[in-house]
C-alpha cells in the first residue's frame, strides 16, 4: 500500500495506523470469521481512495483509509481443482513504466472484457504476456505466477516466479517462496525473466493471490499450442502447508502471523495482551530461525 499511494500521490497511511485499524476490523466483526470447520476465512481489504470538488489532474484534495472485513468460504471446499488457462498476446494487462506494479484500481479494469472472452471460450483465466515484446511472463489475470520444476539429475526442484516490473508482487507470494526454500521443502527459488517458450519446461504452475492462495493450472494453450501438466503435487504440499499455518495446525516458525486483541481491549486502550502474545510469537518465530541458521543452508534464490 505504501508503495502504491506514493506512485499515485496519495498521503502515506502509518504502519500503527494500518495495524489498528485492520485490528478494529477483525475485532468488530469477530462474530462473523468463518467457522474452523469451513475452512473459510476473514478477508481483509485495506484501501484508500481520494475525493473532493476537483475536475483538474492533479492529486486530490481529501483522501479516506478503510478496511473492509468479508467473510469468504474457501475457494476449494472439494479439493485443489487445476484449470485451463489462455495465453494472450493481443491484450496487455498493464503499461510499461505504467503503474501496473503497484494495486491500482485501473490495473484490474484493462482485464474484465479479456477475462470475460475468455471464459466464453473455455478459460476460467488467462495468463498475460509483458506488454513490451510478448516474449516474457507477466502474471495471471488477478494472480501471481508460480512454475515449478521438478528434482532431477542431481537437482533441487526449483520454484520459479517471474521478476517483472510490471507486476505487483504478492505478498502470498513472497509467503510461499518462502515455505519452498525452507528444509520442508528443501526447494531452489528463483524470480527472475520467464521466457513464454520455457512454459513448456515446468513441470507444474499455478497462480496465487491473498484470496485464492493457489490457483492450479491444468494447461496453457498459446497460439493454439496447448501446453498440459501432469499434476500439482509440489503445489498441493506448499498449498497444505501454507493453509496448515493460517489456521493455527502448524507452527507458525515464520512470524507470519499476530495474534488479535478483543474489542474491549482496543477500546480501552489496552495493549499489555496484545504487546505480550505479539512478543512471544515473534519470539517463537525468531528461535526457529536460529535453529535453522545452525543448519547447513540449502535452499537457494537466483535471479537473473
């Protein structure tokens, strides 16, 4: 957010600010989080828009923060169900030096009549190519792209994401890379350049976002060419495990996470509860990582 409201000269929003008011939000509506059985989740959306009695370009005169709280069911109740996706090359998702990096609402408005075409066709989703030479990944419609390559000859499998300009890099994302070159997983990342013909070389890709986590891919069909993958069995386990952490069934050793004070709390003002158990979690996170330190490092990021 901060990156996006200096690019579209909007006032920066405080981290205490940010974090109370997502605060307020999950506290406020805590009777609505789905329940634990659901597996579905609290969806925060934090944003800030500009208003005032202007008709010039220029940067507005009021600006107002929020953070909508939406209860969402789980997006894969039955199961991770990998789908076809379209490559298009005729449409272009964002400008080049645009502001396709950061989450600005006209991003997403250059998509709806493609991604509606597209499932006129067959496709739930397309994938974008750079708008410069069509030769390089960009990302999937509303989600980040992920390929992964098998261990083979004497490699670690690999977790590959595109390095991009024009792409605004997902938090869940960054989570997931993470979770891939951790010793759970024991993976090779790398963000760096795609090539539209090394699609053909993955041996799984998938799409991930704050909502939908991951979003398996069945195949890619590209001027006709219809790419195919056999499977999401690396992204399955980083999706279970990613998911396992969000809901408390594993140990969060990352510090992902922070425990919430009540709504009494926040209205009194009392923050010892919260400072405590924020304090011990990141503690916790923090002596997981020093143990892993002691550890031969194995996991490598590369880019290019």
């Amino acid at each position: 957010m901060r990156q996006g409201c200096e690019r579209m000269m909007m006032p920066d929003v405080p981290d205490d600010m940010f974090v109370r008011a997502c605060e307020w939000a999950v506290a406020a509506n805590a009777a609505y989080v789905p329940p634990y059985e659901s597996k579905g989740a609290m969806y925060l959306r934090p944003y800030v828009f500009g208003h005032g009695p202007q008709l010039g370009l220029s940067p507005a005169p009021m600006f107002n923060f929020c953070v909508l709280a939406i209860p969402v069911s789980s997006y894969y109740s039955g199961g991770l169900r990998p789908i076809d996706a379209l490559v298009v090359d005729a449409n272009d998702r964002a400008a080049p030096q645009g502001v396709g990096h950061v989450k600005a609402s006209g991003n997403y408005g250059s998509d709806i009549a493609v991604s509606i075409n597209a499932r006129a066709e067959g496709f739930p989703t397309v994938l974008y190519l750079d708008p410069l030479e069509k030769q390089y990944v960009e990302e999937f419609s509303v989600s980040n792209f992920v390929g992964v390559k098998h261990a083979r000859d004497g490699k670690r499998a690999t977790y590959v994401t595109p390095d991009t300009p024009t792409v605004l890099k997902s938090i869940t994302n960054e989570l997931l890379m993470q979770l891939a070159a951790s010793p759970d997983f024991d993976m090779d990342v790398e963000r760096r350049p795609i090539h539209v013909d090394e699609l053909a070389d993955f041996d799984e890709v998938a799409g991930c976002g704050t909502a939908v986590v991951v979003m398996g891919i069945k195949s890619l069909t590209y001027k006709n060419r219809k790419i195919e993958y056999a499977g999401i069995d690396v992204i399955g386990k980083l999706y279970d495990a990613y998911r396992a952490i969000q809901f408390g069934e594993a140990q969060d050793r990352f510090g992902w996470g922070v425990p919430c004070p009540t709504l009494d709390a926040l209205a009194t003002g009392d923050d010892d509860h919260r400072d405590e158990a924020t304090t011990q979690a990141r503690r916790d996170a923090a002596d997981h990582h020093h143990a892993e330190d002691a550890a031969p490092k194995k996991a490598a990021a590369a880019s290019s």
